[in-house]
C-alpha cells in the first residue's frame, strides 16, 4: 500500500500575482486627491536611563510638605515617598542600601515604611546626587564627615525661601 505524492513546484522568481479587482459598473468615481499629513514628531522614550538635562531639570520639582504636615504622620509607604521626589521606588531602595542614614520600618511582609525624619535625610541625600551632581562615594563621605549638614541644608533652604521672597517683591510694582 505504496501512496504515491505529487510534488508541487514554486517559482521564486516570478513577482507575486496582483489580485483582480472587480470590475466596476458604466460609472467609474472621479480620483479625489489627498493631502498627506505631515509625518508624527518623534516620541522620545521613556524607558531607559534619563539625561542629566532631564534630571536636573526636575531637580527643584519635587513635593516635600511643610514641616507640620509632614510630622503630621508617622510612617509614609514607599510609594508615598516615591511619589514626593518623582522617583521610581526601586531608586529609593537602593539609595537605602546605600547610606546608612536611611533607616526605614519594615512589616513583616517587608513593606517600607519612612519615617519624617527619614524622608528628610531622603530631600538632604536628593540634594547632594541630583542638584549638587556628587557620587554616590562622595555623597556618603560628605555625610560621614559633616555631621551637622543637615543644619546647613536647613539654612540653605531658608535662604533660598528669603531669595524667593526678594525676588517675588522686587517683581510687584
């Protein structure tokens, strides 16, 4: 019981066969010409590494509360956090892994929880990485070595609050 196959042949090179079109009726519609629009902008990407124009551009964006409100709570979760300094949580882990300064609360499922005076050590260490452009090395040694930083940043903040002000002033007729 020997079945026997026929064997198709392709023609590779033979351009491929245009399919026929229907015939149209006595009355063929006149051509309308279209205006081509022009080619989208190019989206840039979000994925990926940011630029350092990117970042410091968003260096002064982020969203700390005033004192008060701030102490107001006692644990924010790390999405919080995140949320305030317009970081991926992921950066906020490893920047705890990093300084020894950060000292989160952990559950027992091992959530995160910052304490206020956690998330001001977080704006002091922002400060240094993505404003003042330090290392990570150099940033763990300024704050090894300048045990009152946190003292000069709150004098930097305040001067800055006073320039502000000045500026706002000067700007009011």
């Amino acid at each position: 019981m020997t079945k026997q196959l026929s064997q198709i042949a392709f023609a590779f090179d033979l351009p491929p066969a245009e399919p026929k079109k229907p015939k149209a009726a006595a009355k063929k519609p006149a051509k309308k010409k279209t205006v081509e629009a022009p080619p989208p902008a190019k989206v840039k990407s979000l994925r990926g590494r940011r630029s350092l124009k990117d970042i410091a551009a968003r260096a002064d964006l982020i969203q700390i509360p005033e004192d008060e409100v701030l102490f107001s709570k006692q644990y924010y979760p790390i999405g919080e956090v995140a949320k305030m300094f317009r970081e991926n949580q992921s950066l906020i882990r490893y920047w705890e892994s990093e300084f020894d300064i950060l000292q989160p609360r952990k559950n027992r499922k091992g959530d995160r929880y910052f304490r206020p005076v956690d998330i001001k050590n977080l704006v002091l260490i922002y400060d240094l990485l993505r404003r003042r452009k330090f290392t990570i090395d150099g940033a763990r040694d300024f704050l090894k070595k300048n045990k009152k930083a946190d003292e000069k940043m709150e004098m930097i903040r305040s001067l800055e609050g006073m320039k502000a002000f000045l500026l706002e002033l000067k700007a009011s007729p």
